[in-house]
C-alpha cells in the first residue's frame, strides 16, 4: 500500500470523537513526507509539491477542522471556522488575493459610485412632509403634455378641485436690486401665499404671506433667503420690517427662508428673494389665453390616489372650457408626482449609467471567478483529503463559497473608497439635467449598505461555479468529467468579451453622436460672439422712453471700436431665452382656440441683427432702421416656416395675423433656420418654425413687459475684454441699467452639450475599463491553458512539431473563444443599443462603422491578449516539461 493510500486510512480511522494532540500532529506530518517521498521517488514531482503546498498552507489544519466536523459543532463555529480558514489561505496567497481584491475594488466601486448618482436622483425622497402626495400639475394641448399654466386658471383650479389640499403656483422673475449698493440682479420667485405651508417649510425668522397679502393692490412684502440674508444683512434680525427695491417696487421684508431650501422643480431655481405672485400687475398674466412661464405643484389630500384625482381635474378643465371656450377649448390637466417630474430629465442617463456599471462589475467578477476556477484546481489534493475525512460534497462548496464571499468584502472596502473618490470628482462635472441634485449625490448610509450587499453577492454569484467544480476534483486537479474546466474557462472568456463589446458599442455611438452634432451648422456664425442681457429701470416704461433708451444705447455701442452689436427684445439661440407666439395665415380661416393656434418662435430685434449673428439672408430683405413704430407691421420668417405654411410658393407679400400682440404684418424677408435649442435638436423639437419682428414695432400695450430687460450680441475679437467698457457705456446711458449673465456663445454651445458629452465619456470610461479586463481575462485563461496542456506542447515538440505550429495551435484555441464572443455580443449589442435611440443623434443605433470599429478594436485586442503566452508556449522545453510530469 503506498504511503498516500495509508495516510488516507489513518486519518479516516480517526474520524472518531476524540481529541487531536501533538503525537497525532507528528503522525500526520510523518505520513505526508512519506507520501511525498514516495511520489519523488515514482518521479511524480508535481503531486510531491502539492502534497507539500498541503503542509505549507494549512491542510493539516484543515484536516483536523473538517475531523471536527463529525462532532455536530453548531452553525456559528462552522461559521467562524470557515471564516478563519479563509483568512488565513487567502492571506497565504498574497499575490493572488492582491489581484482578485482590486479587480472587485474596481468593479464594486463603481457600481457604488453609479448607485450614489441614482439614490441621490431617483430614490432618495423629497426633503419635505409626505413627498409621496406632493404632484406637479401641467395644463396639455394637443402639442404639449406638460404646459405652462395662465394664472386664472390657476385660481380655478384652487376653487373648483376637490382632491388636493393645496395648489401652490410659481415662477422665475430676476429683478434689479437697487439702493443696497450698486445695482445687481438677484434671482427672485414668484409664489403663491400656498407655496410655503404647502412644502412644510418654515422661516427661521419672520413669517410668510397671508392669503389676502397675496392678491393685485396688496402692501408688497418679500421673504429673502437665508444666503442672502447673511450676505447683504450681514444676518441680522433687525432685517424684519426693511424693504428692498426691486425693478423699482418697494418690498418690506417680512421673513428669512432657511438656506437648506431648495425646490427644483419646473422653472424653479434657487433664489435670493421671494414675492407673492398675486401682486404682479403686467399686461398678459392676467389673461387666460397666456401662461407666463408660470408651473404649479399641489399636496393630494389623505386617502385620494393619483388615478382619482386626474380624474377629478379633467372634470374641472371640462368645466372651465365650456366656461370659457376662447381659452381653454382643447386644454386637460396633467398629474404628474412631483419626484418622478424632477427625475424625468435624468432618468435615460441614470438608466445607461446603471446598465454600464454592471456590465462592469460583471466582467470583474467573471475575471475573479476564472482566477477562483484556476486556483481550485491547485488545491485538488486538499479537497480530496478533505473527502476523505468524511467531508460533503455542500460542505466543501461552502467553504470555497465562504473564501470568495470574504475576497468580494475585501474588495468593497476599497470599492467604498473608489466610489467616495469618483463620486465627489462627478459632482464637480455634473451635466445639467444632474446638477439639481448635486446636493443629494453623495455616499451615504444607504450607499454603504448597498456597497456590501453588492461585495457579499458578487462573492457568492462569481465564487459559486469555482466552488461546484472545486467539490468535484480528484488529487490531481481533473474534473468528473474531462475538459470541464477548460470548457467553463471558456465561457467565462466569452461572457467577458461579448460584454466587452456592448459597452464598447455603447460609447461608439455616443462618440460618433457627439461629433454628428459638432458638425451640425447652428444657422450663425458662434465664434468671436457675447451674449449679456441688461434689465430696464422700471421706473419709466412708456413706450416712448423705452424706445429712446433702446436707440441711446445702439448709438454707443456703435462708438466701440471694431465692435458690431445689436439688441434682441426675446429670444437669442441656446440661452434659454425665448419667446413664442401665435399666428394664422391672413386670408385662412381664424382658428377658434388658443390650443388650435399655430405657434412660432419669436425673434424681437434690431435691423442689425441679421448682421451680427451672420445669419443668412434668403430671399426678399431683413428688418431696416425704417421699420418702426411709424410705418406698418413687417415680419421676417425662416425657411422651415416658408416651407410649412407655403410649401414651394413665394411667400414674400402675404400676411400674418399675430395673436396677443394684435397685428398683421406683412413678411418680407425669407432668412436660413437656426438652431435655438442645441446643435442637436431635431425636427421633433419645439417651436422650429421662426420669425423676426422690429422692436421698435411692437404694439404699446406689451411694452412694460417687454422693456423688462434685453438681450444684447456683440461681435469683436476679444468678447470678454470689452465686457467692463460695456459697463462703464451703459452707466453712461442710465445709472440703473445692469448688464448680467456675460455668456461666449462658442461656451454656451458646449453648454448645450455638456449632457451628451459627459454621458460619452462616463461610457467610454467604462468600456475603456471593459477592455481592459476582458483582455486581461483572456490573457489570464489562455496563459492557465498553455500551463496545464505543458505535457502536451512537450510531447508535441518532441515528436517534431514546428514553434509554427504550437503558436497557431493556442492561438485558435484563444481566438476560438474570442469569436464566440464576439458574436454573442454583437447580437446583444444590436438588441441592446436600440433602448439608446433616444440619446442618438445623426446616426443609427445599428451603426454599421461604429459596430466595424468595435469589433475590429476587440479583435486586435484578443489577438494580443492570445498571442503572448503562445509565444511564451512555444519556447517550452520538452525535457523539461516532461520530467516534470
């Protein structure tokens, strides 16, 4: 019987109740060196070196444990025993347990760090009482579901609902501070008396509005926030009672909202200043027909659902259009909850990020299962010592299973600190659908939580497949069944490179969307181009005056040497600024409602305009100096108005009927289409129809409203540099004209695109990552390969096969594997990508060059990856190899 053989009864014959002691440990030892020489002597070295590698590395231990076993020892020791175990192989293998710790840091890290983008936007609840009853309220037209609501209707809605608690109305409206030091513009709301009471939030001094203070020829009073409060008070409480000018009105300050305030919602922004809605006495907010740029939100009363209440509001817009059918004819209500309305914007990029991240973490962890698989089977004589014992085949699995779980909590440690790391570094680079929640992004109690959840599953997801082979191996490492392993190796070495290639095509498509959208002409010319807007004192704002002031200040700036400039009374491209209105064709029939109306976006400016921004003349003529408040309505229009209302015809000549303003003007002029919203807007995008009115034209009855501020292009070479002589000419024109918001338009166009270009490179980081795992993954498995088929290259060499042939022989297995790989991932890939057309832009979401280039990427990249242990395959020395064995 060879030594092996009567080690193995011995220590099945002391599987019996008793004790171990130090004779029984020399026995033990004394029987492993007998096996080992034994085996030297039979020129088995290799079985000799795992015997000992048993001995170096715990088996003895082992041995004893798993003898302990048949004691009945309770849940918690096997626990505590596998945990001690496991720690101490683990740290037995320091090189080992370095590389699987940080490839899981890796991937676990940046699930964590994606995880606390997605609390802090999705999960995370609003910061006021019951947020789940809190809903954004819209009006919808035919073209738009989620509309901006006209103030009388607003009182309606209060009065007519019965399912909500509360209706709160609001709206931006920057206003010039003026008589605190120089003049400024600070960030004001308009809210209604509700808006406070309803969000639960309480001043930290003072109080908030009284319903009949929030009504048309009430006392102005204003609530400011604590930030300014602090800054422009210095937080005293003596500022109760002071007032503050505003656009020229008066407000007594009547309370200091807390700082940690903030209600992101619709229009919503951060504020300095609050004042109550109902006050604001201008021409059109008051009319039914016109929505202001006002949003609301309401608290849903105790017991009522959703479903309910959207009911009972469709109802009451039913009512006020058979009240009132010039308005509100065609126009419902749209319920929205107000968390899923703030997320909305964000929810396609948080979807991708997440998909992204564990695309990540699974080629991580299906790297870390290959080393497991790899080192299980070195471990062979250990577990068959173990089965010999008496050890379950479930009791081996758990202790592998035990050993991966304690490597993936290794790695969340570090994970945890990755995420700390990226998360703060994407906070500073936050697109602006994200940037709301800037605050509420952050690595919390919940992140944590989730940072072990994710660590103890990636153990046992990634750990079990090793383990369910590790159960099954004889003493010398082979499988129940032949070329098992292999066969799992290479699934593994699939799965990581057709994820690979999704990610990869992933962040293919967005590059290439990103530079389709670079090439898109705006329909201006960008460059060397300042964009400011400068607020009108409202102390006068008859037309007469304004109109002066507006000529006033076109001269000086025709003073500035090599400057070209020009005022806009609207919309100017890509700010965020603009304005629309309704029209109808002269001589067609006028359409009954609002909602029925055609819409275009509207450009009120100088005749310099055209020239400035290098906008292209088509047909006809733009505005001239001689378009003003003396001769008769004109209007220019874009060719995709030309091309909607006239088709092929000459539309130079005809008429449009401008509702609101009350005009017909006579078109003109035909100019090129620019892009308002971004250089990736489509033809879904709102408003693409376009005109251009003068401003000196402008019927009176809207001028308080449109002498609120300007907008002013400037064209020089160094914009930025002529900003404060600007400044000093404006002064020069009226002390309480304040220019703000200097913007390059070359930076504003980036701006535009900040989303798309950091959704690209936040996937080509992941891919890039992708890559290089799968690669290394496929290096790793070839390489384990080229070692265990060593007896075989030998043989191979020995009979005569050329370095030629070894190096082709292991590269078509690896190439095997990478191939069926990439056509698994290719096929998931053109599945998968098509969730993404909504992100693309001027491509296919089966863009057959991005699909080329990724594929052509993966397979030089496997090509290397295969390539360098064949090369090392075939410098193997047969005599070498075969002694060995």
């Amino acid at each position: 019987m060879s030594a092996l053989r009567r080690l193995l009864k011995r220590l099945a014959a002391m599987a019996r109740p008793r004790t171990w002691d130090r004779d029984i440990d020399e026995e033990i030892a004394s029987h492993l060196e007998e096996a080992a020489d034994d085996y030297a002597a039979r020129g088995l070295s290799r079985e000799a070196a795992r015997l000992a590698a048993i001995r170096d590395f715990g088996g003895i231990t082992q041995a004893k444990e798993t003898h302990r076993d048949v004691r009945a020892f309770t849940w918690p020791d096997h626990l505590r025993q596998d945990l001690k175990y496991s720690l101490r192989q683990l740290t037995g293998d320091p090189g080992f347990t370095s590389i699987a710790v940080a490839t899981l840091a890796l991937g676990i890290g940046v699930n964590t760090a994606a995880f606390s983008v997605i609390n802090g936007v999705l999960l995370n609840p609003l910061p006021y009482p019951q947020p789940d009853r809190l809903i954004a309220v819209y009006s919808r037209t035919a073209d738009e579901p989620r509309a901006w609501s006209s103030y009388p209707n607003f009182l309606d809605w209060v009065d007519g609902n019965r399912s909500f608690s509360g209706l709160a109305a609001f709206r931006p409206a920057d206003l010039n501070l003026t008589g605190a030091g120089p003049p400024e513009r600070v960030a004001v709301e308009m809210v209604s008396a509700s808006f406070f009471p309803l969000l639960g939030v309480q001043p930290i001094l003072g109080r908030t509005w009284l319903p009949e203070e929030d009504q048309l020829g009430a006392a102005p009073m204003a609530i400011v926030g604590e930030t300014f409060f602090n800054r422009k008070f210095g937080g005293s409480p003596a500022v109760l009672g002071r007032t503050l000018t505003l656009s020229g009105t008066s407000y007594v300050i009547i309370g200091v909202i807390p700082a940690t305030f903030q209600f992101h919602a619709g229009n919503f922004h951060p504020s300095d200043v609050y004042v109550p809605i109902g006050g604001w006495n201008v021409p059109g907010f008051r009319n039914r027909k016109v929505s202001m740029a006002m949003d609301v939100v309401g608290r849903l009363k105790p017991g009522l659902s959703l479903e309910q209440a959207a009911d009972d509001m469709q109802a009451l817009a039913r009512r006020l259009a058979d009240r009132y059918p010039a308005a509100n004819k065609g126009t419902g209500i749209t319920l929205v909850p107000l968390k899923s309305d703030l997320a909305r914007p964000a929810t396609p990029l948080l979807f991708l990020l997440g998909a992204a991240v564990l695309f990540v973490l699974l080629i991580a962890g299906v790297n870390v299962a290959n080393l497991l698989l790899a080192r299980s089977i070195r471990r062979a004589p250990e577990v068959a010592i173990r089965a010999a014992l008496g050890a379950s085949r479930r009791r081996i699995v758990r202790q592998f299973l035990t050993e991966s779980v304690v490597l993936a909590l290794a790695g969340g440690a570090p994970g945890a600190l990755i995420a700390f790391a990226a998360t703060s570094a994407a906070r500073t680079v936050l697109p602006p659908v994200l940037q709301p929640h800037a605050e509420a992004i952050r690595v919390d109690g919940r992140v944590l939580v989730f940072t072990m959840v994710v660590s103890v599953l990636a153990g046992a997801l990634f750990g079990l497949v090793p383990a369910l082979k590790a159960s099954r191996l004889d003493l010398r490492g082979q499988a129940a069944r032949s070329g098992g392993d292999h066969r799992t190796e290479g699934v593994f070495v699939v799965a990581e490179i057709a994820l690979a290639l999704v990610l990869l095509a992933g962040a293919g498509l967005l590059m290439r969307s990103l530079a389709a959208a670079l090439r898109m002409d705006p329909g201006f010319r960008p460059d060397h181009l300042l964009v400011a807007r400068v607020s009108f004192p409202a102390d006068d704002v008859s037309p007469e005056r304004v109109r002066a002031v507006w000529r006033q200040m076109s001269g000086k700036f025709e003073t500035l040497p090599g400057t070209e400039a020009s005022l806009s009374a609207s919309s100017v491209p890509m700010t965020n600024d603009f304005s629309t209105l309704p029209y109808w064709i002269d001589g067609r029939p006028r359409p009954s409602t609002p909602a029925e109306m055609q819409w275009a976006l509207s450009y009120i400016v100088e005749p310099g305009y055209l020239r400035v921004m290098g906008i292209r003349l088509q047909r006809g003529r733009f505005l001239t100096p001689q378009d003003n408040e003396h001769s008769s309505p004109v209007i220019v229009i874009d060719d995709q108005f030309a091309r909607r209302q006239f088709g092929d015809r000459d539309p130079v000549g005809r008429r449009i009927n401008i509702d609101i303003l009350n005009i017909t003007a006579q078109i003109v002029g035909v100019v090129g289409h620019v892009r308002q919203w971004s250089l990736d807007e489509t033809a879904a995008s709102p408003h693409q129809a376009q005109c251009y009115l003068s401003m000196y034209q402008l019927p009176d009855h809207v001028f308080a409203l449109a002498a609120r501020d300007v907008a002013i292009v400037f064209r020089f070479a160094d914009p930025l540099a002529q900003v404060a002589p600007i400044r000093r000419m404006l002064q020069e024109v009226n002390g309480d004209l304040v220019m703000y918001r200097e913007q390059i338009m070359d930076g504003v166009i980036a701006d535009r695109l900040a989303g798309r270009r950091f959704t690209m490179l936040v996937m080509g980081m992941f891919a890039a990552l992708a890559l290089m795992l799968a690669s290394v993954g496929t290096y790793g498995v070839v390489s384990h390969l080229v070692g265990q088929r060593a007896h075989e290259i030998a043989i191979r060499v020995a009979v005569g096969a050329g370095r030629r042939q070894v190096l082709q022989m292991v590269l078509r297995h690896g190439m095997k594997m990478a191939l069926a790989g990439l056509v698994i991932g290719l096929a998931a890939a053109l599945a998968l990508t098509r969730l993404m057309t909504n992100m693309l832009f001027g491509i296919s979401a089966h863009d057959p060059a991005t699909m080329a280039g990724v594929v052509s990427v993966l397979i030089a990249v496997s090509v290397t990856a295969c390539y360098i242990p064949a090369r090392r395959a075939t410098r193997v020395d047969p005599m070498i190899a075969l002694r060995s064995e």
